[in-house]
C-alpha cells in the first residue's frame, strides 16, 4: 500500500510539472482534507499507509487540480486570519493581503468599542465575521450585490457563531447608507485593472467570479463610483478602509481628496501599498 509520503511526493511531482502554484502545500492541504484530518496531524504521520479509497479521493481532486481548479474550491474552505471559511465559485477566495485591513483596525481601535461598521463587498464575508469575533461590539451590517455570495457570508455568520452580530443587505455599493450611517466603512472592492488580465493566472481567471475581479481599464471604476456615493453621505469623523492594488496608491488620493478630510495609503508587510484610509 501507499504511504503518504508516497502519495504526496508523487502529486507534488506532477503539480509542479503542470507549472501550479504551491506544488507542495496543494498536495498537503488535498491529502489532508482527503483523510479527514488537520494538515500538520497529517504530517507528523507521513509513513502512515493510505487505504484504497482515501487514494481514490485523492487521484479525483488532485486530476481536478492539475486542470486549474483552485484548492480552496476544491476542499471547500480557505483560513482567513486564523479563521476558517467555506469558499465555492460564487465568491473570491480569501487572500493573505486583505489581513492588513483587519490589522489596521486592531492597531486603532478599542477592541471593546461600539461602533457601527459597514462591510461593502463582503464575498464570503471573511472581514465582516473576523470583524464581529475581534470586536464583540461591533454593530455590523455587511452587503454584497451577489446573492450567492451573501449565501456563504450568512453561512460562515452561522459556522462561527456570529450570525446574530451581522445583519446582511444586497445591494450596491453604499445603498446600506439609505438605512443608516456608519463610523467605518470597509471596502474591498474589484480593482483589477482590465488590463491586467493576460497576467493573471488561469486559475484566477477561468474559475475566480469576474465581478470580484475587474473594475474598468485601471481598475478603479468601483472606488470612484463609491467616492461620489459617499460625497455628503458620511458623517465628519467617519473612517473608509479600501484594498487596492500595489500600483494604485497615488490614484487613490486624487478619487477621495475631494470629498474626504484625509487619506493615507498603508503598505503591506512588502512594502507595496495595500490599504486605503479615507477621513471624513
């Protein structure tokens, strides 16, 4: 019989013949969701002999793999600031990169404070839920223009238990605003710029939901729209949190200067800029 050392190596081979991202960790994160248990439990067992069918399960989504499909799809799930999240191909898979808009928060706000926040785009609705198990008072509304997507965001609102801490609203940009007013505001939003598309991995490109993806030819379609929604809209004090991408920075200033007190651009850990800080 196969061990799982056996199994790995010979699917991480063949990943990264195929010119995958990840060889290694893909074969990891599929055999250990094939047998049932954590990666690193997984691990420690590595001579352990695999049954017949568990090698079966594992041939069936490592062939999916090879042709493209991303393994957060095909395992159903993707860790997001140590929070695990049920991910299908109605919403973005997770990235490492949108964790710096939570550090942010943590970084200046009182993790007992009340405020009133409102999750623009939430997908799977990773922020929003990571927001309400980090800050117990945080009164969230969190929306998306995708049914599906709400879908799952109300599905990992239920799985972490914070399902009574998020109320959900579909819709467009700031149409949540009509309700109510917010003290912050987090968007990550489309910015992909159009042309930037023959450089995305096919991956990303034939199985990741295009309307989270492109916003215009600079990407930037989706924050401008917001700027002139939120021109007049917010209160004085009212902070706006946006993803962006590395290139993005300095356009981002020139859309929110006219409506906003002040804006920031915060970088990653790379020292690429990644976060947006809009005052009102």
């Amino acid at each position: 019989m196969q061990t799982r050392k056996d199994i790995l190596q010979y699917w991480e081979d063949k990943f990264l013949h195929r010119g995958l991202d990840s060889p290694r960790l893909s074969a990891q994160v599929l055999l250990a969701h094939v047998l049932n248990l954590p990666r690193l439990e997984m691990l420690l067992s590595i001579g352990d002999t695999v049954d017949a069918q568990s090698v079966m399960d594992m041939e069936t989504l490592a062939s999916r793999r090879i042709s493209g499909e991303p393994v957060a799809y095909l395992v159903g799930s993707k860790e997001f600031y140590g929070f695990e999240f049920h991910v299908n191909p109605a919403v973005l898979i997770p990235r490492p990169e949108t964790e710096l808009m939570i550090d942010f928060l943590l970084a200046t706000q009182d993790q007992n404070g009340q405020k009133t926040v409102l999750d623009i785009g939430t997908g799977s609705g990773t922020i929003a839920v990571s927001c309400a198990k980090l800050f117990p008072y945080f009164d969230l509304v969190a929306s998306d223009i995708s049914f599906e997507a709400l879908k799952i965001a109300k599905e990992n609102a239920r799985i972490h238990g914070v399902q009574d801490k998020i109320a959900f609203f579909q819709g467009h940009l700031i149409e949540a605003l009509r309700i109510r007013r917010f003290d912050i505001i987090l968007a990550n939003l489309p910015y992909v710029p159009a042309t930037s598309r023959s450089s995305l991995s096919l991956e990303v490109l034939e199985h990741e939901p295009e309307i989270a993806l492109f916003a215009g030819p600079d990407g930037l379609d989706c924050y401008r729209a917001l700027a002139t929604d939120l021109r007049n809209s917010v209160e004085p004090g009212a902070i706006l949190l946006c993803e962006i991408d590395g290139s993005q920075g300095e356009a981002m200033q020139d859309i929110f200067s006219f409506c906003a007190g002040g804006v920031r651009v915060v970088q990653d850990y790379s020292g690429h800029d990644r976060v947006v800080v809009v005052v009102f």
